[in-house]
C-alpha cells in the first residue's frame, strides 16, 4: 500500500544483498522516482530501475556505480550556473503544484529569470522564419506564400550546403554565411576590414565563447591562466572557468557610476592576481547582462589600451548590440575602436568577438546561432582552433542560418523590407519602453535603487536586505538575497535569480530580472515586487532604514 508517498514491496533478500534469508523492503518514492532497500546492512537508495535490477542480481551482490559523487570530475561539481540554479528548480515545482489544483496567493509563475523572449511571449520575425523554413522544407520553393527575397535567400543557402540540404554536415560552416558576417562586421563597422576566413559560426555564443577559452587555459600553480572577468558576470564565465580548473580574476564593474568599466579597477586586480596566477585573458560583456549598461567609446579605448600593454587576450561578448535604448548610448564593437586606435594596436591586440542570434530582436534561442571572429590569432593556432572545432562537428545548420538572416536582412529593394523592419522596430521599441518602466517603478520602492537600463534585457537592482533578515539567512545557511528571492517566489509567484550568483561586491545584495514580458505582465510583476518588499521591510521593522540606504 502507499503510505505518505512511497510504495512498500517486500522481497526476499539473499536476492538483495542478504546471504541471510530475512525479508527487507524495497521503498520507491513516486515522484522523486528513487527507491531506497532497506536491508540488514543499512538503507540504500537507488532509481526505481536500479532497485529492480539490485532485487534481482544474484549471488547476493549489488554491482557498485563507476560514477559516483566520489569518484566525479572536481571541476564539474565547482560549476555553478544560477540562472537555472535552486530558484527555478523550485518555481517548476510551484508550477506543476499550480497545475495540478494547489492553491497559492498567486495563479501563475511569472519567471524573469532568463533571457528567453519566445518563453515571454515575443513573436517571432516573420522573414527570418520563411527563411529557416524554406530551408528545412524546400518543396516551399515553389509555393507563392513565400516572397522571393526569402526564397532568393534560402536558395543561395541551399546551394552553399553538400546535396543542397541542410541535414549535410559534411562542411563545418556555410561558406556564403560566413562572407555575409564579414560584410555585415564591415558596414557595421563603417568600413573596417573583416575577412570571412576568421569567421566561426558556433552552436550560439557560448559554444564559442568557452572554445576560446580552451585554448588560452593552460599552466599550473602560480603559471595557471587566470582569466578577468566583471562582476557581476554572467554565470557562463565562471562556470567555464571552474571546469578547466583556470583561475578566475574578479574585476567590479561600478555601481554608482551606472556599472562603467574603470581601468583602475582593472589595473587593481590584474596586479593582485599576479601574486597567485598568470592573467591571460580579459573578458568584457558590452551591452552588459546582467547589469545593462553600454560602455562607452573611450572606456573601450581604455580597456584596449591596457589589453595591449598587458598583453591579453581580450574577449567581447557583444550579443547585446543591437539591444541599446538609452538615447544618450550607442553601441561601439571593440574592433572599430581597436582599429580607430591605429596600426600598432590592430595589428596586435588578440581579440575574438562574439554575437547570437538568441538576442537581438530575433530572440531565437532554440536554434543556437552564432558566430565568432577572430583578429590577430596566430596562424599555427587558428589551425588548432579549427582543429577543435571540427571534431565537434558543424552547429545546427538551422541556426546558421537564423544567423544569416540577422546580418543579411531585406534591402529597401525588396518585397519583405517593410514589414521586415516593421516588426524589428515594435520589439525593440517596446524593450526601450520596458527598460523605463522598470528603472522608474523599481526606483519608487524603498530600499530597491536600480541604475538605467541603457541596453541588453535585464535589470540588475540593488536591494537593501535588513540586519536581522541577513542574520536569518545566515541562520538557514543562505545567501541573504536567496532567502529574498525564494521568499518572493513563494509568496508572489515571481521568479528572479539572486545577484549572488553573478558576483556582487560583499554586503551588498541584488536580482537580475528580465524585462521581457509583455508590458501588463512586466506591470504586475514590478507591483508585485513593490508590494512585497514593502512587506518584507516591515517584517523587520526596518522601513525608515531602507529609504535611508537609499538616498
């Protein structure tokens, strides 16, 4: 019988693990889908399947696991990645409870916890989806639902892929997508050269962005690569790092001065690092997430300027770029400013770039477009870089193309450019116009101070979190922003990741949200958090404290 979730079964245990013939039990949890036998020596859990062939291998023995917690990669259990840690874990478990008729002071989850625009409603581009799909369904060539700019598009594609099919993989990257970055990179770039053979398109940015990484990590003990990176980061970084067990060199982006990269910072902790590793690597994140800012044009110089005389390696995750709203900002790639900086600088600097088509406008994650290109890499190991690549087989075919459309839109000539820019035009308007509506609302609210939201999709407040609810957290073994924000889920139903699990400077506390939502759930969900905060603030008795820490 079930018996507070659990099934009782009594088997024989000399088919256990007993050489004694005493009956032990067998409990499986059903929603966990973990058994445990419970025998004369001692209780020990297993999957259902596992406690099925465990009750049924005899001579009285249980085959032991090669991969236990033990005997597990070190650098796979330092990874951390808290945009989908504890926190969504348990907004899921709130959401099937939902679904299945509990009750809650709330109806739904609204997650703001990551940067997926179709997940929050964001329709697609149409262009970009007739494109893929004429792709994927060629028969469509022929069909007069298509326009020719598209089909004109899919055809050239189509004819850069081995059979003509995008289920080839015969060729890592298509070539003619690779010649339409470069061409894109150089009328962004207002004329700067860019050559298609230093072109990589990767399974999104973060296949790209960690391929880099691996070659530059290398060294032992105090010769160990040490890679600087801003905090708050965004998690892939320092995930990454920890896996190739490199050393991770924190450099604070300024808050009070809307996150700007100060040089002195960097020089700060590039020296501090020397004593223990040997920093490599200098990664920037411009349009920055989770913190929003668009640095400036002689912040990039300087930057530049100390990646040279450092000798780093400097890489620009610049995924954000065509996401900038404030009107004061602009987005300026750190190849454009390294070669305004002059032949000595552009013929040096190491720099590789990254862009996604799960950004942007497009919002498409789920193909995992992207690119990388790559400038002053030595020849031998840009062979090595391919090398690598190329045994991890070509990205999907599908999101290099997805990536094609971004850098190769409808030009005023053809029949899809107004309704093209169109819908271009509504989903970063109405980003711009979420990005204010989410400084101002969370500016009203005591205790909560968040800088402009100048550009990618996320707001990073500050939240002033009272003594006495820091010393709880610390009671429950906590971050005291994860008590806030499982707190906040569990009475509002708003999902937001805890700022320290991007970085943040000691004894101060934040939450990275995004401002996807459609603009009447991103309202509810502000008021919510308003509301609760107000409430959390009293609970303490430190209202009159907050506004202080504010102001």
């Amino acid at each position: 019988p079930y018996r507070f979730g659990y099934a009782q079964i009594t088997v024989p245990c000399q088919s256990v693990t007993s050489p004694k013939k005493s009956p032990c039990r067998v409990g499986v949890r059903r929603k966990s889908q973990e058994a445990s036998i419970d025998g004369p020596y001692g209780l020990k859990r297993y999957s259902t399947s596992e406690a099925t062939v465990a009750a049924t291998v005899g001579n009285g023995q249980i085959r032991e696991k090669t991969l236990t917690m033990e005997t597990l990669n070190p650098q796979v259990k330092a990874v951390e990645y808290a945009v989908r840690g504890p926190i969504v874990i348990k907004a899921g478990e709130i959401e099937r409870y939902l679904q299945e008729g509990g009750k809650k002071p709330f109806t739904e989850v609204i997650k703001a916890n990551i940067g997926d625009a179709h997940a929050m409603g964001q329709q697609p581009i149409t262009f970009l989806r007739q494109v893929v799909a004429l792709c994927t369904f060629p028969e469509l060539l022929d069909s007069p639902s298509f326009p020719k700019d598209a089909k004109w598009r899919a055809r050239r594609i189509l004819q850069s892929c081995g059979g003509q099919s995008i289920g080839e993989e015969g060729m890592f990257w298509v070539d003619c997508i690779r010649q339409d970055i470069a061409a894109y990179i150089e009328q962004r770039d207002q004329g700067v050269p860019a050559n298609w053979e230093n072109i990589f398109l990767t399974t999104g940015a973060s296949d790209g962005i960690v391929s880099i990484l691996r070659l530059l990590v290398s060294g032992q003990a105090h010769a160990r690569t040490g890679v600087m990176i801003p905090i708050p980061q965004y998690p892939l970084y320092s995930a990454a790092i920890a896996e190739m067990d490199a050393v991770q060199v924190n450099y604070y982006l300024d808050e009070d001065n809307c996150w700007a990269l100060d040089v002195h910072e960097l020089h700060r902790a590039y020296q501090t690092a020397k004593e223990h590793c040997q920093p490599r690597v200098l990664c920037i994140i411009n349009p920055g997430n989770p913190t929003g800012q668009v640095q400036s044009k002689k912040c990039i110089k300087d930057v530049l300027h100390f990646a040279y005389e450092e000798n780093l390696f400097v890489m620009a995750d610049e995924v954000y770029q065509d996401n900038v709203y404030a009107p004061d900002c602009q987005f300026h790639s750190f190849k454009k400013v390294l070669y305004e900086m002059g032949p000595e600088y552009f013929n040096s600097v190491e720099l590789a770039s990254f862009h996604s088509s799960s950004k942007g406008y497009t919002g498409e994650c789920g193909f995992r477009g992207g690119f990388m290109e790559i400038v002053n890499l030595d020849p031998e190991v840009k062979s090595q870089l391919v090398k690598m690549l190329s045994v991890r087989l070509c990205p999907p075919v599908t999101g290099q193309a997805a990536m094609d459309v971004i850098v190769n839109p409808p030009q005023p000539d053809e029949p899809s450019h107004g309704q093209f820019y169109k819908e271009k035009g509504l989903v970063l308007g109405a980003l711009a116009d979420k990005a204010k509506l989410t400084e101002h609302i969370l500016n009203a609210v005591p205790g909560i101070k968040c800088n402009p939201v100048q550009g990618a999709m996320y707001a990073f407040p500050r939240i002033f979190i009272p003594p006495r609810a820091v010393e709880e957290a610390q009671a429950l073994g906590m971050q005291p922003d994860m008590m806030y924000c499982l707190r906040l889920l569990e009475e509002t139903g708003i999902c937001v990741v805890p700022g320290s699990g991007f970085g943040q400077r000691e004894g101060s506390y934040h939450f990275r949200m995004t401002i996807l939502p459609s603009a009447e759930k991103l309202k509810v969900l502000l008021e919510k958090v308003h509301d609760f905060h107000i409430k959390f603030l009293n609970e303490y008795s430190a209202l009159d404290e907050a506004q202080r820490s504010v102001s």
